[in-house]
C-alpha cells in the first residue's frame, strides 16, 4: 500500500463445454470501436456500478484503450463481440482456455442477447481450445448460460488485477484481496486505472 498499488483477488471458473450450439448468430457481431463506443460505455457504466472495485472510465479512456489491451493481456479483437446494444464480452487466447476478460450486460437485458452472445462464445471455445472458456465469476448472466452448457466446471481464482490509486492514503482502512457483495468499495479520493483484465 505504501506505493499506492492494491490487488483485488477476482474468482473465475472455467467451463468445459460438452456440445457445439446450433443456434443462429443472431444479433452478435463483432464491436466498431469508435462506432460502439457510446453503447459500449452505456453497458459498462451500468454493469459495473453494482460492482464493488470497478474503475471509473472516462470517455479519454474509452479512444485508445483497445490498443493497449492488444498488447496486454492479448486481446483478440475478432472475439471481442456485441449482442445488439445490450450485451458484450471481450476475450483472449492466451492459455489452455478462451478467457473472457470483459463482460457486461445492461440490467434487465434481454435474456436471449445474453445466450446469442455465449453460444457464440461457446463456438470459439470449442473450435479453438477444446471447449474451455474462462469467466470471472462475477458475471452471473453468461455463468447462468454457460452451465447448462458446461460437463465440468472448475475454479480459477486469481490475483491478477490491480489497480494504481492517484491518492494512495485513500486506501487507508480499505481490505484489499476482498471482492463480491459485501466487499467495501474504496473510499472517495481513490482514483484507479485499470492494468489487467479481470
């Protein structure tokens, strides 16, 4: 904490998909960056606020902030995909699963956006890593669909996001490594910017 860095432990689960979906792409397409960029932020703005620990974006960061996650953790822009304007996940290859590292879903979105996006996920998965696809477990909507695809499910827990806070002594009194309901958000004053997935 003294360098004002905090690691915040996100739970995934890893899903074993047992059967190719026949169902039609539907309304999933993969996401225009700049043409996207309003109802991207919309999804995210309003998934993440019931969320403990989520970044605050600001529109600068929306311009530019694929280009980064290129780099790293090596996000595959053709497996970054939207459903209508109500759903949308983005994802990497790295590693012995396709992993989700960004999910969300605007409330009360609707139910069959959420599964056109995970059956199209689901194909990736099975076409490209044996049917292994990795979720934060915070994503409830996709977990719920990707279950009743799943023959095995198995934990992936991990520390890999962190967080930089322009006011390090905003943190004071916060438990970092704490996530889900309940965990206490970091007081105001602490400004964070993302270095990771989740």
């Amino acid at each position: 904490r003294r360098t004002g860095y905090e690691c915040w432990e996100r739970r995934g689960i890893i899903f074993t998909l047992k059967d190719m979906p026949n169902s039609p792409p539907g309304t999933v397409r993969k996401i225009d960056f700049s043409g996207d960029q309003s109802s991207l932020r919309e999804i995210y703005n309003s998934w993440t606020e019931r969320l403990p620990a989520f970044p605050v974006r600001l529109p600068e960061f929306w311009l530019h902030h694929h280009e980064w996650t290129a780099l790293y953790p090596g996000e595959d822009h053709s497996l970054a995909l939207i459903a209508g304007k109500s759903a949308y996940a983005r994802c990497t290859l790295q590693g012995d699963a396709l992993r989700v590292i960004e999910f969300g879903c605007l409330p009360g979105a609707a139910t069959e956006e959420v599964r056109e996006l995970a059956d199209a996920l689901a194909r990736e998965a099975i076409n490209r890593k044996g049917g292994r696809i990795r979720i934060p477990a915070v994503c409830t909507e996709l977990r719920a669909v990707l279950e009743s695809r799943s023959q095995k499910e198995e934990p992936a827990n991990n520390l890999s996001l962190m967080f930089r806070s322009a006011d390090p002594a905003g943190l004071e009194g916060t438990s970092g490594g704490q996530s889900g309901p309940g965990a206490p958000f970091p007081p105001p004053g602490a400004h964070f910017w993302e270095t990771d997935g989740w």
